[in-house]
C-alpha cells in the first residue's frame, strides 16, 4: 500500500500532539502534582489543544454531509449498547460505588476536565486523520488508533518483570484490547463523519464512567468482553448502513469481508478468554500432561462443569487444585473417605498412574466435574504456553 504524502502541517500538528501528551501525562506529573495539575492544568493545556485544531483550515469525514446526523446517532447507540451490555454483565458479576465526587464543585469540576480532555483528544484525531484521506482507507485511522492507545493506557499497567501468559492475558483483556477498540471505533468514526460522531460515542462512555453513581465491577474477563465486542461489531454495522446509504439499491461491491473476518476472531477469542474464567457453569482446559491415557490424550480439551461436591461420586472425572501443582489436575475419584463431623474427602488417581495420588483432595479444592471431552482441539494452547514458558 503506498503511503499518503505527509503535508507540513500534518507533522507539524502531529509533532504538536505528541508533544502535548507527553507532558500531560508524563513530564506535569512530575512537575506539578495533585489536583491542580490534574483538575486545571490538564483540561486547560487539552483545551488550548482544541482550540488551535479549531483555527485550522476544517476537513470533514468521507460520508456525505447529509449522512452526519445520522452517523452520530449510529455513534451514540453504540455507546448506549456497550453501556446496556456493561449493566446486564454487573447483575451477572456486582457492582461497586464510583470513586468520583457528586457534590455540585466535584460534577463541576468533572466536567471540565472530561470535556476538554475529549475535545483536544477527538478534534486532534479527526483533523489528523482527515487532513490526509479524502477515501475511504483503513491505514490511517489504525495507525492513529496505536498512537492514542498508547497515551491513554496506563503505564504501571503494562507487565515488565512478571511476563508471566495469565500476567499478559490479564492486561490484553482489561486494559490494552478495551482500550485500543475503543479507539479504533473513534477514528473509524472520525473518518467517516469527522470529530462529531467520534464525540458521541467516546463522551456517552465517558459520561457514564464519571457521573455515574454506581458502576459495574466487572472482573477483567467480563470487561474485555463487554468493551471488545461492541466496538468491533459496532464498527461493520456502521460501515455496512453508510455504505448501503450511499449505495440504495445496488450490490455491496465495498463488501468489508476483512473487517466482518476480524470481528469473528476477536469476538470469538474474547469469549473463549470468557469461558477459560469460569464466568459461565463451564469452562474448557487443556490436557498437558498422559496421566488420563489413554481416555484423554495429551492436547485433548476437557469440559468442566461446576458441581456441587457433594454429588460427586466414584468413577468421575474431576478437575481440583493442588498447592504443589499451579496447573489444576484432572483425575479420576477411585474413593471416597467420610470425615469426622460430615463432608468427605476424596481420593483420585490418573487412569495411566499405578498409584493415587498423594494426598486426598477436599471439597474446597474441587472445581467442577469433566462432562465432555474434545480430542486434539489443545495442541495450540500448549505451544503459546511454551512459547511464554521462563
């Protein structure tokens, strides 16, 4: 693909962003902290951002002009849903009190600095995006997407030392991935209508996050779900309703087979990442190791199924954690050892094993009953593992 010209005043306002996120969130901290530097310096230096992107010459999106009205409510909807998605996840999972103030100077205040931050952050990302395309391109608005990603994410949040697979799964799905789609949505959106739509969408979230009272207190799992699978959806649906009003009555020829394609893998990873929680009744695991043989082969995926404990019996399969194992066993029950005052403990073994295991495992340790098995489905998971492996 051959890159866009890059005029002069595109690297100068570029160099200009840049410049100003770094000191915002890198050089005033250190500088100047507290409140002040983050209640007042912050949105005025955000707000001076804005204003000089205002005094520009203006460059609106790709869709006609008569398509902006609608595309900011396209924006806003999926706003609305990716919050309604968010509430249903916190009646699943709990809620929690926001840490912001609602006392009329903390609202106040609150939407100072929401409001600038959004305006020098959306006008900058349109003009910069739209300075250059004047058709529909995908490159431009990615490339943005990385750079805003970037200063948005937290760095203490990024994994240094423990780059551990859990340690970096953890971080893609609460932080890096909710993060870099929501930005992607933005500049997509940017691209298409300019800094309006973009607007909608990222200032309904942000309202929501900030003068909400209560908030869903999902755990990482859920959140990468919810904050994933809208903006990715939302971005097709988008596309497809501009292209078809653009085009009435004829063929899809702009047909985004690449971006439908992405939305099936990511959405279906996230969810595989759901499952692997246990955010649903069951959850698959793989098998690393031959002790099941020959029932379950190494790379075999097993479908574990919560189970009250005290149903289980001789002969099941179950899947217990051990404190000299970090990685839950997958064994048979061979007995069952009443306890003084109720309960019983159980003994296990693996079907390739001549004997039990050491030691009994108790209720507590017990996470549910293997119901299904999937031959060979593993074999990848166990090569990012080793990939990851210290």
């Amino acid at each position: 693909m051959r890159l866009p010209n890059l005029p002069r005043d595109w690297l100068w306002v570029f160099c200009i962003v840049i410049t100003a996120y770094l000191f915002i969130n890198q050089a005033l901290p250190r500088i100047s902290g507290g409140s002040v530097a983050t209640y007042l310096v912050k949105p005025l230096l955000y707000g001076l951002l804005a204003f000089y992107i205002l005094r520009l010459p203006r460059y609106g999106g790709t869709a006609p002009r008569r398509l902006r009205g609608l595309l900011i409510k396209l924006a806003f909807g999926a706003a609305a849903f990716q919050i309604y998605l968010a509430v249903v996840a916190g009646f699943l999972d709990k809620f929690g009190k926001s840490p912001n103030s609602f006392s009329m100077k903390g609202i106040l205040i609150n939407l100072f600095f929401v409001g600038m931050s959004l305006a020098g952050t959306e006008l900058t990302r349109a003009w910069l995006i739209n300075r250059l395309l004047r058709k529909s391109a995908t490159f431009l608005p990615v490339f943005i997407t990385l750079v805003y990603t970037f200063f948005m994410l937290p760095l203490n949040q990024i994994p240094t030392a423990d780059f551990k697979l859990e340690t970096v799964t953890r971080f893609l799905g609460s932080s890096l991935l909710p993060v870099f789609m929501k930005n992607l949505l933005a500049s997509f959106l940017a691209l298409w209508g300019g800094a309006l739509p973009a607007l909608a969408y990222r200032g309904a979230l942000e309202a929501f996050d900030w003068f909400c009272p209560v908030l869903p207190d999902l755990n990482w799992a859920m959140k990468a779900l919810t904050a994933t699978v809208v903006p990715m959806v939302g971005m097709v649906v988008i596309h497809e309703i501009i292209i078809s009003k653009q085009h009435p009555g004829k063929a899809r020829k702009h047909s985004n087979k690449g971006l439908v394609g992405w939305v099936i893998t990511g959405v279906a990873a996230v969810i595989a990442v759901w499952f692997s929680l246990g955010v649903f009744p069951v959850r698959p695991t793989v098998i690393s190791s031959g002790s099941m043989r020959p029932g379950i082969e190494v790379g075999d995926i097993v479908i574990v199924a919560k189970q009250n404990p005290r149903r289980l019996k001789v002969g099941d399969i179950v899947q217990y954690r051990s404190k000299s194992r970090e990685i839950p066993t997958v064994h048979r029950i061979v007995g069952i050892t009443p306890q003084e005052g109720g309960g019983a403990v159980f003994i296990t073994k693996g079907d390739a094993n001549r004997q039990p295991d050491s030691g009994p495992v108790y209720p507590e340790q017990v996470m549910g009953k293997v119901v299904s098995v999937v031959p060979k489905v593993g074999w990848a998971s166990i090569a990012i593992k080793q990939l990851f492996a210290k």
